[in-house]
C-alpha cells in the first residue's frame, strides 16, 4: 500500500507512536519515498497533516494506533472535509477476535468520523492471500482523497500478532516503479455556453467581484476586472489582494460607512471561492437587490443569507480567463461599467488605507490591527501566511494592505482556533520539501494554547516558521459581542474574556523555542523580518490589551467615515 502510495504521488506520513500500527510504521519508514514526521499528539499530528495536504494538494498520511489515539484524528479531519483538503488517515485497529471482550485500547472504530470522510475503508487483517489486492485498495483510498471536493478518507487497518516480522516481496505495481498520477476527475474550465450566458449577464454593468479563498489563477481574476472597469474585493486568502489596479482591500471599514455603502451598491455580483470572514461585507451582499452568482471549483454554494441567484462549477480563475477572452473577442455586445465606478471604489479604498494608517501611528504601544498589518508586510517574499480564526483574520482581513508574493492560508473550513500551530507546521513542512519559503503565524494567545502540543519537537523539524502571538490574555473577540455589555464585567470576563496568565516566553522556551516579547508596536515589524531571515523556528509575542484593542477598531471606524464622509 505504502509503494502505491509514494508512486501516486504522497511524499509525507505523520506517525504518533503506538504498538498496534507496527507493520504500516516500518513499511512507511523503510520506504524511500515518504518523509516520516514523528508526532506525540495525534490531534496534533493530524493537523500537521492538514497543513501539508493544503499546500501539497496530495493526501499527508496520518498513523494512529488504536483506541482514543484514533479519536483525536477527528477535529482534523472535520476541518479536512470542510476545507476540502486531501487527507489519509490510518487508524490501527484490534483483529476482530478482539472486539467486545475487554481486550485493552479496543474501541468500535467502524465509521469513526461519521459523515466528515470521503470513503470509510476496512479491508480486514492482512493475508498473505490477499496481497494482490493491496495496491488498487490503495489507489483506491488515494483517488478518493482528491476527488470532487478532495478531502478525507479513513483507512481502518486491523493487525494480528505478531507485529513485527521480515516484510516480503512487494506485489507488481501495474507499471513497475513508474509513477502514476491521479487524473483530474472533472475539468475545472467553465464550458462555452456558460461562459457566453455569464457575459451576456455581466457585461455593461456595474458590478463588483468578491474574491474569497480557493482561487487558483488570481491574476485573472483581475485581468477580467479590469476589462469590465470593476473592483475585485479581495480577501487575503483569495491570493487576490496584490498590488493591481483593481484590488479594493479595505472593503470592511469602507461598507461601514453607511452612506459609503449606499453609494457603492452594484448592479450584479460575482462571488468567486468561498466567503470573507467580514460581517460587514456579507450583510451588504445580503441586502443587495441585485443578481449574484457564485463561481465555485466544487459547485459548492457558499450562501448562508440564501441570496445567490446562480453558481458555476469551475475554478474561479479559469471562469475569469475564459469570460475575458470571450468579451475581448467581442462575443457579447459589451461595454466596460459606467465610467468611473472603479475609480470610486480605488479612491475610496485609498482614502480609507490613509485614514487606518494614520489613526494607527498615534500609538506607540501595539495594537492588534498594527500588529496585522506589520506582519503581512514584514514577511519575505514568498512567505506562506497561517493566520488563526478569531481576531487574527479578520484584523488582516479589514486593515493589512495589499501585499504580492505572500499567500494566506487559514482554517476557515470549520473556524476552529484548535490544531492552528500544527496546521503551520505542516505547511513549513510541506515548504521545506517543495516549494521552499518560509511560513508565518498570526495567532491569538488563546488557540497558541489551544494547540501547544503543536510545539512538541517542532525545534527539531528543520522548519522556517515565524509565529506571531497576539497576547491579550484571553479571548478578545467576545469583546465586540453583545454579551460583552449584557453580562456584568465579572461573568463576561470569567466566561468569555478567560484570562489565562500563561507566560508564552517561557512556554516557548521550555520546548526549545527562540523566543522574544516586544514591548511597542515599532518592533513588530522589524522582529518578524529578523526571525524569517534567520530561519528556524521563532516565536514573537505581541502585547495587547482586550478593552483598548475595542477602543482602537472604534477609533479606526471612526476614522474611516470622516475621511469618507
Ligand atoms: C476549537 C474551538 N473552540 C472554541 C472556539 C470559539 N472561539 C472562537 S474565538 C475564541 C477565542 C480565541 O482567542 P484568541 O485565540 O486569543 O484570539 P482573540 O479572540 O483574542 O483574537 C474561541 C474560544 C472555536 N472557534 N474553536
Ligand atoms: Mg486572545
């Protein structure tokens, strides 16, 4: 199964320790193909694994054994299926025998992660009878991880005693030692008819492109922009917020600006990927009379306000491609929006980044939005960006400026803050093999604990990674919830503000990590650009307070209207 594996194109096995899953552990570590990272925590394991799914776009394989090690797969593998990235998880299991007579760790692992895995597999306790059927059920779980969605598939491996013994021949591979590649199951370009029908729809008139995440060709996304004379609001993990002509970054503080957001309303929308985090923006769409259409790879209808008059099933940048070089050939009678519609949407946004940047040089001390921004601007070219649900993405999000050349990742599948340090360090991982780069981390302190355990031996994995802990003790977020006013301060601060007084210094420190707290916010910027060119592992901790971190986003809105009004 391993060989099949490695010829199908995995490069990468997470491993936590355990008897059970002795056989698959020495076939993945004896073969010449797989990288095996070793793991304490499985939880954290398979969020490694997640992470190096994402950017490799083929499954990482997850080894557990058997018992609760099995089960803390699951919150990874939920987000995996949520996110749609490819994933191979390996639970050992007990031989049936051992089933339902108190044998010890023997849990019913049958279906274990319910309706999150592509494919629930159990091919039975290894016979020698049945090797010729190992690699298509190999290839077989492989192709199911990276099919239409990609995402998850859970292989339940029984094993018998004894577990450990001289490994035979390998069974022909179909074409022996020749690599195969998993064909793409669906074509990702939209077919002719759509595209005329879409540019018939959109062509003359004022519209606005959303850019959210799983957009593979982002300059095309503006290429099309830019014919048609409209704005791409770009999210930053749509890899679209880079320094074109067309990029509106400051679309949240903007749309806060009722008149602004009155003024600026379009005449037809085009959603491409999945949402923004941003309230604001999704309330906007939400009260918008006007035909939107979403432009999707999966066909999946991102639309929790039910106000999507029509999806496409197609990558995102490829529809772009093709809707440009259909209006260029004049296939529809078109004519680019009303003259100046861009250039308002450009100016505001500009006027807005003036407003947010010198609302933010009058303190001294840091603030979680200066902090966003320094990051997204400090890191090297070619930085791999993880930034934490909570705070984190959305302060990048509303306030970070374009930036080219970095790409933002994010676990936005189930917004989960758990397994984010992990996730990270898959992505170094996956970095340091392939494509190498460094890789950043924005965090809250709150999932930085969350997923310590991420930590475990991550000095050791010869990663570049930079994390950034925005510490405000506690949940800061909550705070611009209503129950931050309808609870007393007590209860609210005791519920949701969870102070926690961990020193994340000296966390850092006790695994071996490099690491440093900043005390203004002008050494934000210069301590992130130092750790990404030292390389290694680094954490750099960011000091912020819950109640004035509201005062400043209060401040910035603020002064974003005046600007606009
Ligand atoms: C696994 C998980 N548990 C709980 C939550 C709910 N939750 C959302 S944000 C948050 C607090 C995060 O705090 P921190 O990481 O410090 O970021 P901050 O809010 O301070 O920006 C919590 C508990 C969640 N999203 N995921
Ligand atoms: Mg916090």
């Amino acid at each position: 199964m391993v060989d099949e594996w490695v010829r199908g194109g995995v490069t990468d096995a997470v491993v936590a320790p355990g008897s059970r899953s002795t056989p698959l552990v020495l076939a993945l570590e004896r073969h010449d193909g797989v990288r095996v990272h070793v793991h304490h925590d499985e939880r954290s394991a398979a969020y490694v694994a997640l992470g190096l799914g994402m950017v490799r776009r083929r499954p990482a394989i997850v080894v557990t054994t058997s018992g609760t090690a099995a089960v803390e797969v699951h919150p990874a593998v939920v987000e995996a299926h949520e996110a749609r990235v490819p994933m191979l998880v390996c639970t050992a299991d007990r031989p049936p025998e051992l089933h339902g007579v108190g044998a010890p760790q023997t849990v019913d692992q049958q279906q274990l992660y319910g309706r999150a895995v592509r494919r629930f597999l159990d091919p039975g306790v290894p016979d020698e009878a049945m090797a010729s059927s190992w690699r298509s059920f190999a290839a077989q779980a492989l192709v199911a991880t990276m099919d239409s969605p990609p995402g998850p598939v859970h292989l339940n491996l029984p094993f018998r005693d004894p577990l450990v013994g001289e490994p035979g021949p390998l069974p022909k591979g179909i074409e022996p030692g020749r690599a195969w590649h998993v064909p793409a199951v669906v074509s990702t370009a939209p077919d002719p008819t759509t595209v005329e029908s879409l540019a018939s729809a959109i062509g003359g008139r004022r519209g606005v492109i959303v850019a959210g995440g799983g957009i593979d060709l982002a300059d095309e996304v503006h290429a099309l922009a830019g014919v048609l004379g409209w704005p791409v609001l770009a999210d930053p993990r749509s890899g679209c917020r880079t320094r074109a002509e067309t990029t509106v970054s400051h679309f949240d503080p903007l749309l806060r600006v009722p008149a602004l957001a009155r003024r600026l309303a379009p005449e037809v929308v085009v959603r491409l990927g999945s949402l923004p985090a941003s309230k604001v923006l999704g309330q906007w769409l939400a009260a918008l009379d006007v035909w939107q259409l979403a432009v999707e790879v999966d066909g999946f209808r991102y639309d929790p306000d039910r106000n999507l008059d029509g999806t496409v099933a197609a990558e995102p940048g490829e529809t772009c491609a093709g809707l440009r070089t259909h209006l260029e050939a004049g296939g529809t009678d078109v004519a680019v929006a009303a003259e100046g519609w861009l250039g308002e949407w450009v100016h505001a946004d500009a006027l807005a980044a003036e407003a947010i940047a010198s609302a933010l040089s009058g303190h001294e001390e840091p603030t979680e939005p200066a902090t966003a921004r320094d990051v997204v601007r400090a890191v090297p070219d070619g930085t791999a960006l993880v930034v934490s649900s909570s705070m984190p993405i959305r302060d990048v999000e509303w306030f970070a400026a374009p930036r080219d050349h970095v790409r933002v990742l994010s676990n936005r599948g189930a917004n989960g803050i758990d397994g984010v340090v992990s996730t990270a360090v898959g992505v170094a991982l996956a970095r340091a093999a392939t494509s190498p780069g460094p890789t950043a981390l924005l965090i809250g302190d709150v999932a930085f604990l969350h997923d310590t355990n991420g930590l475990l031996g991550a000095a050791r994995r010869g990663v570049d990674l930079v994390i950034v802990v925005v510490d405000n003790d506690g949940g800061g977020i909550f705070s611009f919830l209503p129950q931050a006013d309808a609870l007393g301060a007590e209860p609210f601060e005791r519920l949701y503000g969870t102070p926690h007084g961990v020193d994340l210094v000296q966390l850092a420190a006790a695994h071996g990590i490099s690491a440093r707290r900043v005390a203004r916010q002008a050494e934000v910027a210069p301590a992130v650009a130092e750790a990404a060119a030292l390389g290694g592992l680094h954490v750099v901790v960011v000091p912020t307070e819950r109640a004035a971190n509201v005062a400043v986003h209060r401040e910035i809105e603020a002064a974003v209207t005046t600007a606009l009004s």
